[in-house]
C-alpha cells in the first residue's frame, strides 16, 4: 500500500486527463476524506478506461515506467483489433505489465443496456455510461458496408426545433473512450463477417462542440497500425456549421465533413437552428468555400426536407445558387417523424421534384431513406427519456462493467 501523501500526489497526477466522471469522485476524494485503496470497494470507479488514451499518452504510461513503446502498440492490437475485454488475456504481454494495468486502469466505459432490430436490419443500442446517462448508436447494414451512427454528446445543447435529441438538453460531452467504446462494443456483438465499415458522427449531440474527445477518438478508430483501422474516407462527421472547429477537423484529419444546412434563408435557418445566429447562411458558405477540401473529395450538405417550411420548388432554386462554386454534394433528409414535433414530411412527389430542381442545376443530389424508422433510430429521432433510465436494466449494466473490473482485480491479486 502507497504511503497517503504518494497516493495523494498520483490521483493528482490523474486529474489532468481524467474522464469527467471519475475526476468528480477524486475531487471529493482528495476534498479531506483522504485517500482511498485502490483495491476493492469502490476501486472501478478510481482507474480510467484505458481506451481513452491516446498513443503518445500509452508510451508514457509505459516510458514513466521503463518500459518500451512497443508494449503499447501490443496493448492497443488486444484493445482495438483483437477486442480483449481484461488484461490478463493479453497472453503476449509479460504478467507484471498486465497486473500494473489492470491496477490503473479498467477496459470499457459502457454497457449495452437495450438491442431493438427493426425489419430493415437496422439495430438500435442503448448504452449505458457509468455515470447512469444513456446514449444511443445505430447499426446499420446495406448491401456493400456496414455503417455505425455514433454519439457524441448525451443529449445536445443546440436546441435544433426538428431533432428529438434537443428535447433532452446537454447532460454531457463524451468522453474519448466512450466515443471509441460505442464502436468496440457493438464490433464485439456483430458477427465477423458484418464488420463495421463506415462511421457517421450523427447519433446524439454536436462532435465539433466537443472537438478534443471527438478528434481523439478519431485518432484511434483510424489508426492502422494498432487502432481500429477504420480508413478516413469511410468517416463523416457531421455538424451544424460550428467554424473554427470546421476549420481545424479539416486541417487536422482526413474524414468526410456533412453541414447540416436545411435552409439557406437567414430567417428560416435561424428558427430551425438557433446556431444560425451566432454563424449566418453567408458566413458558413463563405467559410466552405475556403476549407481545405481535398481535390477528389465534395462537402455533403444535408437539407431536410420539412413540409410547407423549406420544400418549394423557389427553395431549391435558391439552394442551387448558393452552393454554385462550392465542390458538394446534397443529401436530402424526408423529415423523421417524433412525437410532439410539430413538423410533417413533404409528400413523395415534392421529394422528388426538389430533387430534380437541384440536380437540373447541376448539383448532386441523393435523396436519403430512412431506415430502422419504426425503432425510433432514424436521423433525428434519438431520444432517452430521463424516467425511464431507472429500474432493474441499470443494476444490470452496471454489473456488466465491473463485472471487468473485478475479473483483473483478481488476476493481480
Ligand atoms: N449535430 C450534428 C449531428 C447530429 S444530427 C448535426 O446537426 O449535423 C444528424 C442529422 O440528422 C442532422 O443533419 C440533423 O439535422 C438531422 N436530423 C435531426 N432531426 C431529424 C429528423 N427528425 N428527421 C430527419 N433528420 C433529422
């Protein structure tokens, strides 16, 4: 057992990068109760998931304790590619290693608390965080990929007048791990054949309003070499137009970018989404012209199609000639039903007419079907209703993730 002023100093030590979860119970932790023991009680709670580190974080780790960098290329091949679940299946990794990990960190930071498959293959996830917050993934197989909607906020602060998600309001930003663990464990629960293929950062929440977690945890999906080896081009992060953060996603990665764009009047994108306001129509377009887009590669627009508020035919014109000049395409969204909103979908044929409208200017144009609708997992439709988080389900889940826990606690005693 560490003297009470080294334990003092290393859960310091921890806080820089500690998940937002754990640093609330080390501050009251170091708030004069005194340290803790890391072993039993409450110990899970202490030590991070581990897949929220990043390479350079892992290297030190090791480094700090004289060990080589190549151990940490070791580990993420078992985290990322092999999905070990404890670290003591990671046979090629000396005993002392293993015991040493499992005594700082934990491997997962969620649990699937719910599976619904829709008729269409479509399979919606609730995940359970440690905190007790939810959020939601969508898995969604086609005929050529395999693509998985990723979270990555609970709830969202933006207050969009069309998106259930909004109802919830902002509980928190994810952290990297819980970013990277949506896809790891809904990998483990798929069969090999069906591998995820693709990403979306279109689950709950904003990516670019939480830009550091979002960028790190791209880090790892795309990383060939020890990460998830998910290529860049298979990614689309997708955003209401925050700038600055657009900006820097495209300096700094090589993922796909989609604008939720919906309208180019001032006054209609304004009521729809109130970020309009602090970025106006204008200033978006103006800052999409001067991204450094690569050359093969188009922006995607998406423009949800909402009935007798952004449909007419004077709508896509005008649409057409504010993106003339801009290397895009169009995704256009029939609007997903959710309780209570207010708004209706176009009927088919103004679907389709405003299609044509686009596509006769020469935009490229795709008209997106919803899918895993009668699931509730369609685009906009993500909703967790704080009341129903309680009950059995949770004790359950909560189980699950310690159940990890206490499986290393174990092999290091
Ligand atoms: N915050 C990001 C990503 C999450 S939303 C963004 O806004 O882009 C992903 C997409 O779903 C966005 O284009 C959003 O406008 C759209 N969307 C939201 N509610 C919808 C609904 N009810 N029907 C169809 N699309 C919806």
């Amino acid at each position: 057992m560490a003297s009470s002023m080294a334990m003092t100093r290393s859960v310091r030590g921890l806080l820089g990068s500690m998940d937002t979860v754990c640093r609330m119970e080390l501050d009251s932790l170091t708030e004069g109760q005194g340290p803790a023991p890391l072993h039993g009680g409450n110990s899970v709670e202490l030590r991070r998931p581990i897949e929220g580190l990043g390479h350079a974080e892992l290297s030190a780790w090791l480094d700090a304790r004289g060990l080589p960098a190549y151990r940490g290329d070791q580990i993420r091949r078992w985290l990322f590619q092999k999905h070990a679940t404890a670290f003591e299946s990671m046979t090629d990794v000396p005993r002392e290693l293993r015991q040493a990990l499992a005594r700082s960190f934990v491997i997962g930071s969620l649990a699937v608390q719910q599976r619904s498959r829709s008729d269409d293959g479509t399979v919606k996830y609730l995940l359970r965080l440690r905190d007790g917050n939810v959020v939601e993934t969508v898995y969604i197989p086609e005929a050529d990929r395999v693509t998985l909607c990723v979270s990555t906020q609970a709830g969202c602060g933006l207050g969009c007048a069309f998106c259930a998600t909004a109802r919830m309001g902002l509980k928190r930003n994810l952290t990297r791990a819980e970013i990277v663990d949506q896809v790891l464990e809904v990998q483990r629960q798929c069969p090999e054949e069906r591998r995820i293929s693709n990403l979306v950062l279109m689950g709950m929440g904003e990516p670019l309003a939480n830009y550091d977690a979002t960028r790190g945890a791209l880090e790892t999906i795309t990383d060939a070499a020890s990460g998830m080896a998910i290529s860049p081009r298979k990614i689309t992060v997708s955003t209401v137009g925050l700038l600055p953060q657009m900006r820097r996603l495209m300096e700094e990665t090589r993922v796909n970018l989609a604008i939720s764009l919906h309208s180019v009047r001032d006054d209609v994108r304004s009521e729809l989404m109130p970020v309009n306001r602090k970025y106006p129509v204008a200033q978006l377009l103006e800052c999409c012209r001067s991204l450094p887009v690569p050359r093969r590669k188009r922006i995607t627009f998406e423009y949800l199609l909402l009935r007798g508020v952004n449909d007419l035919a004077a709508d896509a014109a005008e649409l057409a000639k504010r993106l003339r000049g801009i290397r895009c395409k169009v995704n256009l969204i029939p609007f997903n039903p959710h309780e209570g909103s207010g708004f209706d979908r176009p009927p088919e044929d103004v679907i389709e007419r405003f299609g044509e409208t686009l596509r006769a200017r020469g935009i490229q144009t795709h008209v997106r079907r919803p899918r895993g609708e009668d699931i509730q997992a369609a685009c906009g439709q993500l909703y967790h209703a704080a009341a129903s988080e309680d009950g059995a389900g949770r004790a359950r889940v909560e189980a699950a993730i310690e159940q990890r826990g206490v499986a290393d606690s174990q092999a290091t005693q």
